[in-house]
C-alpha cells in the first residue's frame, strides 16, 4: 500500500512542472489572439470582410450573412459563432451547414500552431481544414438542398463601449487560464496514472479495429480520445508530451492531427450546435468520413514515397 502511494505521489509530482509549461505555452498563445480578434469584431474590421464574401455563400445555398459566422469561427471558436448564429434567424438547414463548417475549421490560429508543435505543417493543416471546410457546404447543398435563404436578424447588437468589451475580455480570459491550467494538469496526471496500471494499453486493442478504420496506427488511440473529448486546444499539452518523450513518431502524430483537423471536440461542441438545431448525425458522419477520406489519402502519398507508417 505504502509502495503505491509513493507511486501515485512521485507521478503526481512529477506533473506538476511539464503540465505548467505547456499551460503557460498554451495561454501565451491564446490570450493575445482572442484580445486580437475581440477588437476586430469592436472595430468592425471582421463585419467588413464577411460582407465581401457573402456572395460566395450563396452560391452553396447560404444567406450572405453566413459568412460573418464562418469567418466568427476560422478566427475565434465555435462560441463566438454560436453567439452570431443567435442573432439571426437561420433554419435547421442553415444552421447544420454552418455548425459542421466551424466545426471542422474553428479556432484556427491556436490550433493550427499547436498542431505544428507535434511536428505538422501549419500551412497543411489549415489548407485541410479550410477546404474540407468549404466542401461540406457544397456536399450539404448536394445532399440536403436548402429549403429557402432567407434570414431575419433578431436585433442589432448592442453598441457596447471599449472599456465594457475589455472587461469582458479580461473576465473571460481569467477563467480561460484557471481552465487551462486544471485541465492540462488533469490530463497529464490521468495519462501517467493509465499508463501505469496499463489502461492505455487495453484501450489501443480495444480501439485498433475502429482506428484501422480510420486508417490510424494504434498508438495513438488515447491521443484520439482526448482529441475526440477536449479538442485540439486543450488536449494540446497530452500530445506534445507524447511526441517529446517519443512515445508516438512525428509520423503517427501527423495521421493524427489529419483526422483530428477535421473531427475533434465530438462531446460539448456536437451538443452544443445541437441545442440551436444543427443535426447530429450530419455533424457527426460528414466529418468523420471526411477525416477517413484525408487520412488515408495522406497515407497513400507516403506508401507512393516509400514512407511507410505501421498501423
């Protein structure tokens, strides 16, 4: 008993300063982007590209003003896209469109960097992102033809003072950090404390035939499920740890940050949408067939390379 407490202590212990270090990482990131973004949206800048690329919206079934969500969730997160979805009218197909489109690109500058830290390219991962993006609004056109495009705007947005936006921001951003902080520290402790009483093991043969599927090797099962339950954000810190300590290739990890590009985040973002309408099995299959379809494209360019990848 003594023995395993020492065990459980030392692994405790032993979180506490690579958790830190990739918390301060991850917020030295954040935080200066969404201040960023916060005064783009006050300054009026984001509201002017979205009224320039509203035509292209139409063209897949969308009222223009779709484009002011889309480029809401490229820039920000699915919440601030949310938060504009709310303030018009949309229908239930709109608004499958547009949840699976942020869904798949959303967040784009953090998450693109933490996924060139495991060793992808951040110009690969937003090209992915970005097209596929735009392809399940075409294929959604294609499969699901809008009924209309009209859309009402709910009301206008309250013109809110500079110093009222920034202490919003700041409010938010406390609570992003605290939340940060606890959930890489979690995360790192729950994966040493499964790796030693050799849960991760079982986990990676229990989901080896799904992974196949996806054509992803099966080390990188617990990644995948952090990646499936937290997102790319904040389960960042478990997959760099993995890949510093070697205990997944920069090959493997780049499989996975293909799929996870594409389909992350499948607990709270999916109910989320769902609340206001967006379809779940649509949200769900689309994004996963396509995270299959890219992984295995990327591993057919490598078997043409001779660069193999085990699964």
């Amino acid at each position: 008993m003594d023995s395993l407490l020492s065990r459980i202590a030392a692994i405790v212990k032993g979180c506490f300063r690579p958790s830190l270090k990739s918390a301060v990482w991850i917020l030295r990131l954040m935080i200066p982007i969404s201040l960023g973004v916060v005064l783009l949206q006050y300054l009026g800048v984001i509201a002017v590209i979205s009224h320039y690329t509203a035509p292209l919206f139409e063209l897949v079934g969308l009222p223009g003003e779709a484009a002011l969500v889309y480029i809401t969730a490229a820039l920000v997160n699915i919440y601030s896209a949310i938060a504009v979805i709310s303030t018009f009218t949309f229908d239930a197909h709109a608004i499958t469109m547009l949840a699976i489109s942020s869904l798949i690109a959303h967040n784009l500058i953090v998450e693109t960097a933490v996924q060139r830290r495991t060793g992808s390219s951040a110009l690969a991962m937003v090209a992915t992102r970005l097209g596929l993006s735009i392809l399940s609004l075409i294929v959604m056109n294609l499969l699901v033809p809008a009924a209309t495009l009209s859309v009402e705007a709910r009301g206008a947005m309250p013109n809110q003072d500079l110093g009222d936006v920034l202490y919003g921001w700041l409010q938010s951003s406390i609570f992003l950090s605290l939340k940060v902080v606890v959930l890489v520290f979690v995360l790192n402790l729950l994966q040493q404390v499964l790796k030693e009483l050799g849960v991760i093991e079982v986990l990676s043969k229990l989901l080896r035939p799904l992974l196949a599927l996806f054509g992803l090797p099966s080390r990188t099962s617990f990644l995948w499920i952090v990646a499936n339950t937290l997102g790319l954000a904040y389960g960042s810190a478990v997959m760099i740890s993995e890949v510093e300590a070697g205990n997944i290739s920069k090959e493997e990890a780049n499989l996975l940050n293909y799929h996870v590009a594409v389909s992350h985040s499948n607990l709270e973002d999916l109910l989320l949408f769902a609340a206001i309408g967006a379809s779940v099995f649509w949200m769900l299959s689309l994004r996963l067939a396509f995270a299959a379809l890219v992984v295995w494209i990327v591993r057919f360019s490598l078997y043409r390379n001779h660069k193999f990848v085990t699964a």
